[in-house]
C-alpha cells in the first residue's frame, strides 16, 4: 500500500519555533518553492536554503524536492511555542494555502483568519551555516533571528575566542540558537539577502 504523503500534490507543513523569532517560510531551494511563497505573500520573510543536516524535511520528500515535479510544499515556521501570535500566523497561513489551492472561496473562511499582507517579502539564500567547535560560542547581542547587518565583517559573535563575523554585506541570521549547544551543532545560518 502507497504511503499517504505519495498521494499529496500541494502540502503545507506547518511548526512553531524553540526561540522567539519572526515567522518565516522555508521554501527550500527550488524555484518553484520560492514561487508558492510569494503565492502565499506571507509571512515576510523566505529562507531558500538546501535542507536539513538532522534529515530530510517532508518540504524536500520525493516530488516536492524535484524541480521537474509539479508537487510543490512549503514550511512555515509560525513564531514560538505556545505565544497566542504563532496560532494567528498559523490560521492566516492556511487560509492563503487553501484559497492558493482553490479549495475554499474567501467567504468561506472563519472570522478573523485572513490577516493583512505585509508591505513587502524578502527571500533569504542560506549560505553557510556557523557550527560550534566546542562549547565556547556567544553570539555578540540578544538575536532572535532575522537581524540584517548591511556590513560585511560585523562581529556576531565569538567561537572559541575568534570572532565570527557575517562574510557579505546584507548578510541575515536565521534561526540563532544556543539551546542545543555542543560540538558539532549549528548555532545560527547565514543568509544572503537577494534584491
């Protein structure tokens, strides 16, 4: 018997976040993820970055992951756990999907789940990601991710003594965390900001 997910054309997976952070798409990086989001026109903010080192995401299962495919998912990290802004973020994510697919007309969805488009979108490429070397890593501010350094050698924060600073101007983090801290884990992305 085929499993389930083998019969899903359009998927929309959706999770809430560790740290406090602005919701973003993860659109992978295909252009075709990148067009659904900007479909979508919210959340503000596209990461495109290639996968994920812990394993692969449904984003990236069989077709959705094949640019010759015409199955096509994205995955929207909705704020925090628990914060009441991520259940919003989550409703207006998935009254954009469904109206996206075609599947409900806007007069049927529930009071209050449509939000306002945000002015603009960016679309964030993920380059490079900062890993630990041990358990010496501090990040230089209070990040929670998404802060945009228009210079390129800004000092973000420090890895065994050594400064780590952002390699391009326009240089964004994503996801910045130091819960799991550890040789080995990646303590934030570096994303370029596309124009």
């Amino acid at each position: 018997m085929r499993p389930v997910i083998d019969t899903v054309d359009l998927l929309l997976d959706l999770h809430s976040m560790h740290e406090k952070s602005r919701p973003l798409i993860v659109s992978g990086p295909l252009d075709k993820g990148i067009a659904l989001a900007r479909a979508l026109g919210a959340p503000a903010d596209v990461i495109v970055d290639e996968g994920h080192p812990e394993g692969r995401r449904m984003r990236d299962y069989d077709g959705f992951g094949d640019a010759a495919s015409p199955r096509n998912a994205l995955l929207i990290e909705c704020g925090q756990h628990w914060e009441p802004a991520a259940v919003t973020v989550a409703q207006d994510s998935t009254a954009r999907f469904l109206l996206h697919a075609g599947v409900i007309d806007e007069s049927d969805l529930p009071a209050g789940w449509l939000q306002p488009l945000p002015a603009t979108q960016r679309v964030v490429r993920v380059t490079e990601p900062v890993v630990a070397t041990s358990m010496d890593f501090r990040f230089a501010g209070p990040y929670t991710g998404l802060e945009t350094f228009t210079e390129a050698g800004t000092v973000i924060g420090w890895r065994d003594g050594e400064p780590v600073v952002t390699p391009y101007p326009d240089c964004v983090l994503v996801m910045p965390s130091l819960r799991q801290l550890r040789p080995g884990v990646t303590v934030v992305r570096l994303g370029r900001l596309e124009r």
